[in-house]
C-alpha cells in the first residue's frame, strides 16, 4: 500500500487530499442545510466548490498531461498549494472577501502560465483533442476576468 503511494505522482497526491476534502465539506454543508449542524460565520458552499475546482480538477489535470505538456514543477506546486489552502480558508470565513479574491487571482495567473507555457500545443493535430486545453483556459479566464470588470460597473451601455 505504501509502495504504491510513493509512486503517485504530487499532482495526483494533492488531487486526491482536494477530493477528500471536497466529499467531507460537502457532507457537512448538506448537514448545515438540513439542520443537523450549526456553523456560524462559516461560508462552506463556495469553499467546498473552490476547493473541487482549484484542488481536484487542476491538478488531476497536470497530472494526467505531465508526459504531453509542461506542467507546474516544484516551486509552483508549492505556491499552488499555499494558494489553495489560503484561497479554501478565504473562501470559508470571509466569502468572496480579500483573501479569496487575492489567492483565486494568483491561481488564475498560474493556470495561465501553462496555457501559454503550452500555446505551441495548438499547432499540433490530436485525436484525444488535448492540444485544445491550454487556449480553452484562457478563453474560459478571459471570461472570469469580464465577469470581474463587470462587477466594478465598468461596462458597455
């Protein structure tokens, strides 16, 4: 059992702990909705999506590419992971308060760092359709960040 831990790559390591987490927030936050359980001041359902998200996609995701693409390698994983941590307490106490915006910001930086680590990808021609991964992320944070600007009223009228 151990042996085959060792051999998981960190990616997937941290994949699986975020899905964990992810199973047992939702436990609880079905729990606080049907009356069971009080927590006062704690904003589980956007902590338990974010958490799925940034700790379970993602990284299953470097994980399963890491032989086609460049992925984050150890500094950034460690960054990654202290965002992920600060972006899920974030996320639980204050909502969308400072601490979630700044960490969920910096993650997005570090999903856009690979997509344009990877852009070349493009040129290739896939049967799996992998090569579209790096610009549907950016497409899809191009959005997030109009979303953003749009919350600040700045706008078209």
């Amino acid at each position: 059992m151990f042996k085959f831990y060792s051999e998981l790559s960190d990616w997937y390591k941290i994949s699986i702990y975020s899905l964990c987490l992810t199973i047992l927030g939702g436990l609880v936050l079905r729990l606080q909705y049907t009356g069971f359980l009080s927590l006062e001041g704690i904003d589980l359902r956007r902590s338990h999506s974010h958490l799925g998200f940034y700790g379970f996609l993602f990284p299953l995701m470097w994980h399963e590419l890491k032989r086609q693409f460049w992925v984050p390698g150890k500094i950034i994983k460690r960054i990654y992971i202290l965002l992920l941590i600060l972006s899920t307490i974030g996320f639980a106490t204050a909502g969308y308060g400072v601490i979630a915006h700044i960490s969920s910001f910096l993650t997005l930086v570090i999903w856009l760092i690979f997509a344009f680590k990877n852009i070349k990808a493009l040129k290739k021609i896939s049967k799996d359709m992998t090569n579209i991964i790096p610009l549907s992320i950016i497409v899809s944070t191009s959005v997030v960040l109009l979303v953003l600007i749009s919350s600040f009223g700045i706008g078209v009228e």
